[in-house]
C-alpha cells in the first residue's frame, strides 16, 4: 500500500498484479522485513530509469492494465501485466500511455 500526504492519499492498496510488482521493486519478495520504498515516476523517461510499463487496457472504471516493457533488475518481468487504481488519475490527468520508474 501507499501514502501520499499531499494528495490525502493513506494505505491505499495495492492489488491486481501491482501488489506483486511493487514487492518485487521494493525487494520485499526477498526479504519480508522491508517495509517501505521510494519511487520516483513520470509519463517521460527518466535517465537511467529502472523500469518502464506501458499501458495496454482500462477497466471503464478509471482502473487501468499496464504491461511491463523493462525491468532492470529483473528482465524475466517483461510481459507481466498488473493493475493500477483510479489513485493514478490523482497524479496525472489521464493514465499516461508510458510510465517510467526510478527505484531509490
């Protein structure tokens, strides 16, 4: 789950495929004792970005499936599919076509 106080955004979950792709960005799947991560994302590449998913279907809820396209550390990720709330319409207008992401 996240947070984002700017947004009043607190514990929303993580489901659908995200909950899994997020464990495995934060290196929780390894070790179950780490407890959060940060991110940085956008709709435009970030240099030497870590992964990049694309976005492939919409759930007619302002729910939206995104593909992964690359996954740094993990290539074997690529063609995994996963889902992401209408929380994403509080970070961007409407769900971009691309995301990319830094792991910090």
């Amino acid at each position: 789950m996240f947070d984002d106080e700017s947004r009043n955004i607190k514990e929303e979950p993580f489901v659908a495929g995200a909950d899994i792709m997020f464990d495995i960005m934060s290196g929780r799947e390894a070790d179950p004792t780490i407890e959060s991560c940060s991110i940085v994302f956008g709709a435009t590449p970030i240099p030497d970005h870590d992964i990049h998913v694309t976005l492939f279907d919409e759930d007619g809820h302002d729910g939206h499936f995104y593909l992964v396209e690359k996954f740094k550390q993990f290539p074997d990720m690529k063609g995994f599919t996963f889902w992401l709330c209408p929380a994403l319409l509080q970070f961007f207008e409407i769900a971009p076509t691309d995301i990319f992401v830094s792991l910090k």
